[in-house]
C-alpha cells in the first residue's frame, strides 16, 4: 500500500498497527506522552535517539530502521522513497503490517 504522509501521521500509523497507546510507546521509547503527541501532531520533530528508540519501541525491523529514522527527523531522501511533487513535509511510503 502506498501513502503520502507526515512524519507525524507515520508514526500514528506505525503506533496503531503495533497496537500500543500514546503511554505505552512513550514508556517503551523512553520519552513522555506529551513528546509522542507533539510528534503525531507534527509540532516537533523527534531527535536521532528518540527516533531510534521509537523504531526499536515499534519494533521497526533493523534494516529498515535507518529509513524510519530518516523519515521521523524529515530526511526523505532516499532511493525507495518519492518525494517527487510533494511538500518537504510529506513523503510517500509502502507500509507493510506485521503481526
């Protein structure tokens, strides 16, 4: 499935599919709720550890983590990813569930 998102709505999307609330990504990535909400909401941007500790939280798969990671701090550059046509604030990614 492809989508053009945010990096705020991704991680919305990456929290909903791994089944876990704003409180229990907060307490497994180590930062508070109101840091997951500001992010979701797209009023800030997580740093490179938070981001890190989100994928690990989500249980992002190792090689993909350094994507997510790119794409939570707004680094859509690279080769899988089309930002082609869009705004520096949206990307487009294939988002596979897992269970």
């Amino acid at each position: 499935m492809s989508i053009s998102c945010t990096p705020g709505q991704l991680l919305r999307i990456y929290r909903d599919m791994s089944g876990l609330t704003q409180l229990g990504l907060a307490s497994a990535s180590f930062c508070s709720v109101m840091m997951i909400r500001k992010i979701e909401n797209d009023l800030r941007r997580p740093s490179y550890n938070l981001a890190h500790r989100l994928a690990v939280a989500l249980k992002v798969p190792p090689e993909e983590r350094d994507t997510f990671v790119r794409m939570m701090r707004g680094l859509p550059e690279l080769p899988h990813l089309t930002s082609s046509g869009t705004s520096p604030e949206q990307v487009t990614v294939e988002v596979t569930p897992t269970n």
